[in-house]
C-alpha cells in the first residue's frame, strides 16, 4: 500500500491545505509520495521534500500543467496511481475539480470530502450538508479520496529529506485552455484559514453596514464572512460566502451577526470551536448552537463591541 | 446546438432531515422532495441558451423511481422540450450515473451536457467530471458564467481563492453553481402544457453498464451535539466571557 497525494501549489508555494491532507493521509499508510505537477514549479517540489511524513517528491514539470486543468492532470494522475493503493487530495475547488476525472478513469467510486479515517478502507464523511455523518467503506481495489481539510491538523513543514523524482508529462489533445484567475485580494487573514471570523447576514441591511464588522474584523484580525442571505442581496462579494454553498470555516471563534441560522449557514460553521451570535430575536435557530448568544439590536452592539476591544489591553493575534 | 440537462429529485433543501434509529439512513418517508437546487439552475442556462437562439433542443433525463418524473416535468414546465426517465429503485452511485448517461449522450448526441454541480443529498460533487472523463470531454465546474462563443465555451468558475475564467472545446459538460442564474418559476399554462411533452421511459438495467455500488454504507449518525451555550446579557459580558472563559481573544 502506498498512498499518492496530489499537491495544491501555484508553482511558487505550497497551498497549506496540502499539509492537513499528508496527515490524513499518514492515517492510512506511511508510504506517502507527493505530485507536485505545475510549470516551473520546481521550489515547490523542495518545499514539500522538508515535510517529515513525505517519502518522495514526484515532480512533473510541464507549460501543460502550469493551471492544473484536469483534462491535463487526470491522465497523469491515473497513470502514476498504477503504483498507489490510495490517491488524495484536498476536498477544495481544487481537489474537487480533478479527482473525479481521475476516478472514473480508474472506474473507482470516489470518497468525498472526508472528516475522518477509520481504516484504510473505511471513511467518514457528511451527506446532506453535515446534518447527518455517513461511515462508508469502499471495495474499490483502488481508493480515490478528497479530505476536508480543516477536519485534520496541518503536516509538520521542517526536517523531511524526501527524495524527489522527475516525472515526465503525458500527452494528451489539448480541448481546454486557461484564460484568467481574479484573485479577491483583502488585507485580512483568508476566509478558510483565519483563526477568528466575523460574519454578516441579512440583518445588516445593507452593504455599507458591513463597515461595523469590518471595524471589529480590523480590530481582531479576523476575516469577514456572510451568510446566502447577505451575498444574495448583494450587500457583500460571493467570496465571502459561508455555508454549505459557500466555504466551510472552522475557526477558534465565529461571530455570527444578524444571521438567523438557516441549515446551509450552519452547515459551513458549526464545527468551530467557539460560536458567538448575535442577534435581535430570541428564538433565532443560530443560538441553538450558539456558546455565547446575545439577544440585542446589532447597530447598538457592534459600536459597544468595538468599545469594549478597545478597552482590552491586549487582543491574541 | 443541442443541450442535455440532467436533475436528480432530492429531499427539498429547506427540510431538516431526520436520520433513521437503526443507523441505515436518512428518512424520505413523507417528505418533501424537490429538485437538487443547482439543477434548477442547470435548467435555466439550457432555457436561456433556447431563448437567445443558440440552442435548437432541450432534452431533461433524471435517473431514479418513478417519483423521480417530477423534477422532469418540472423541468419541461419551464422550456425544456422533452425529457428521459431512466428507471431503478435503487441508489445508484455518482460513478454508475455517469456511465448511464455517458449511454444517453451518445444516443442524443448533445452539444453541451449542463448539471448541477452537486447533489445536497449525497454531496459528492463527482458526477458531472465523472463523465466528462468517461466521454473524453473538457469540463467546466461550479459555473458561474457561461459565454457561448461559437466552438468553445467561455466558463467563470468558482474557486476558492476568487474566480477562473476557462475556453473549453464543444462538446463538454458544464456544472453549474448556485450564482450562475435566477431560476424561472413555471406559468399554469406552461405546466399544463408541459404534460402533453413526451418523457421517454427506460429502465437503468437495459443499459448493459455496470452500475454495481461500490461503497459499503455501513452506517448513518446524527452529527454530534454542541453543547448548549449561555445567553449573555449585555455585549460588556460576552467580551469578558470572551477573553477569559473561551480565551479566544
């Protein structure tokens, strides 16, 4: 047994969500090889050989995989599984765009976004938005797995000498093309990695009411989220999404304001570790899972939040 | 152009699922069932596509019991020309679904396949990539703009750090994300209509595929519980609770 992981890079640097998915992986088999497949991606491939749990490094470099566009990487990733019992990766835009590919190349029932591994033939993920967790076990000879990342801590980045080979890329007809990436630039930590995120929903009223979370955001370091609600009345960019249709955040403490808790909003936070909610009526669904609930009119207490930070002599980074 | 758009009928996204005592599942007795909300959205581009002149035919196919018509009617309702039933009683996984209508596209022949891009039950989000494989074809996934350009398909995706715009060749298959487009809701007279449109009915077993599960579900448990949190009187409160009790800032 031996598991390839499929490494997320942008031909610079390593994307972290790798590292929480090398130590899913280590749960299944110690015999991990990495595919960095990218164009001049070279200092990626050294950057994971330092990662202690990686056993080898395969490095494809190649202008046809410089996007990662999955007609591209598919065949190369089934052909190298020939020698792998396992094939991970990421259950982000990323993992999810090629894996199936790759599994119906191998005629293999994929394993989506796992949470945790019992074995190495037995998962378990959540079906209907994380309101219910399946345990399953596949009986493909070949397993095809993506892993939600924040469900595993990230991989130990110093002191690996993993050997690297070079890999040489696959031909095949070229029927798609990359034309261009719009990245949300923000000052603020990532949505899917800040340590403290602060959310906005329908009962901010309008866009430029999101200065009031902004404000708090500033003040805790903290990313901005928004429920569907928000997004969808056009108050805040879809980037900021949480939820099932959104991103799915696990932070160590999520402020909900003005957020009622619909399922598909609850289903992108409530496995962080500390919920605060905010909101006017009492009998919202969201104090249900809130630690902390406070029934309050959000444009009286944000400003008092803000107020009270301020008064703290020092806020965790 | 011709369009093949596939919907699957799922428990309607505003019901709280109840999962079943023995661990086997989630009941669906005496539930709401609905269309998988991003196929709606499947739909609507195909319909569009129509009304803007770039698409001659619309064909729906959903896979599943007899029930499963509905999201076919649904989707006849709304502009759709006819549509597929493809019969089985039983779950069949997003890799056997694909081989099925991997059967259907080289039957119908199709210029663009649109599906949603994952189902809120299963979640798996696999079935559209599945079989872009399995035909050979591009994909572009999580859509949330299409631009028919003549051969190729401009697609702005969804990705986690923003958005990727991609041409992919024709044919290919597309899954659509929830902000692709506002679905229509069906006319009365469109719904009547919709009920002399022709559905073919085919059965799952006629088509020579294997679709055997390949996954063993050995059991299906409620999420554990958060414990209840305390109400906090005043905001001065929750930022001392905050501070010293969770300790998180």
């Amino acid at each position: 047994m031996s598991v390839l992981l499929i490494a997320e890079h942008n031909n610079s640097n390593l994307k972290v969500f790798t590292l929480n998915a090398i130590t899913a992986a280590s749960k299944i088999d110690q015999e991990i090889n990495v595919l960095v497949a990218g164009n001049k991606c070279a200092n990626v491939a050294k950057e994971v050989a330092t990662i202690p749990l990686v056993k080898k490094v395969l490095c494809c470099d190649s202008p046809s995989y410089e996007n990662f566009l999955p007609e591209n990487l598919a065949p190369l990733i089934s052909k190298l599984s020939e020698s792998h019992s396992h094939i991970i990766a990421s259950a982000n835009t990323f993992g999810k765009n090629f894996m199936p590919r790759v599994a119906a190349l191998l005629d293999v029932s994929q394993i989506s976004d796992v949470i945790k591994i019992n074995s190495p033939d037995e998962f378990v993920r959540p079906i209907y938005a994380g309101n219910a967790f399946a345990t399953v076990k596949s009986n493909d000879k070949k397993k095809c797995v993506t892993i939600r990342p924040t469900s595993f801590d990230p991989a130990s980045t110093s002191g690996g000498t993993a050997e690297l080979e070079k890999i040489d890329p696959i031909d095949v007809p070229s029927i798609s093309k990359f034309v261009k990436r719009e990245e949300t630039k923000s000052e603020r930590p990532e949505l899917g990695t800040a340590r403290i995120v602060i959310s906005g929903g329908r009962g901010m009223q309008s866009g430029d009411n999101f200065k009031l979370i902004n404000s708090i955001a500033d003040k805790l370091n903290a990313a901005v989220g928004a429920s569907r609600a928000a997004v969808d009345a056009g108050y805040i960019g879809n980037d900021h999404q949480v939820g099932q249709t959104g991103k799915v955040v696990v932070p160590d403490l999520y402020i909900a304001v003005g957020i009622s808790g619909a399922i598909q909003h609850l289903a992108g936070m409530k496995e962080s570790k500390i919920i605060v909610a905010i909101n006017k009526d009492g009998e919202a669904p969201i104090f249900s899972i809130a630690d902390y609930g406070l029934e309050a009119d959000l444009f009286e207490a944000l400003p008092q939040f803000l107020e009270e930070l301020n008064k703290l002599n020092t806020i965790q980074k | 152009m011709k369009i093949l758009v596939a919907v699957k009928r799922v428990i309607d996204y505003n019901v709280q699922i109840r999962v079943k005592d023995d661990g086997s599942g989630v009941n669906t007795d005496n539930v709401k069932m609905s269309t998988n909300p991003p196929d709606d959205n499947a739909i609507e581009e195909a319909v569009k596509l129509k009304e803007s002149g770039k698409a001659k035919e619309i064909i729906a196919v959903t896979i599943g019991e007899d029930k499963a018509q509905e999201t076919v009617r649904k989707a006849l309702a709304v502009g759709v020309d006819r549509g597929i039933h493809v019969k089985s009683d039983s779950y069949i996984e997003p890799l056997g679904i694909a081989k099925i209508l991997k059967k259907v596209v080289e039957k119908e022949k199709p210029d663009l396949v649109f599906l949603g891009k994952q189902a809120i039950d299963d979640d798996c989000n696999q079935t559209g990539q599945m079989l872009a494989a399995m035909l050979g074809w591009p994909q572009g996934t999580f859509a949330s703009k299409v631009e028919h350009k003549d051969k190729i398909i401009e697609v702005t995706r969804e990705v986690d750090e923003g958005l990727e715009t991609i041409q992919i060749n024709l044919p290919a298959i597309i899954t659509c994300d929830l902000r692709l487009n506002e679905p229509r809701f069906a006319s009365l007279p469109n719904i009547m209509k919709a009920k002399k449109k022709p559905i073919e009915q085919l059965n799952a077993k006629d088509f020579n595929v294997d679709i055997s599960n390949r996954i063993q579900q050995l059991k299906v448990e409620e999420p554990p519980k958060r414990k209840s949190g305390i109400k906090v009187a005043s905001v001065a409160e929750l930022v001392s609770k905050l501070k010293n009790e969770a300790k998180v800032i």
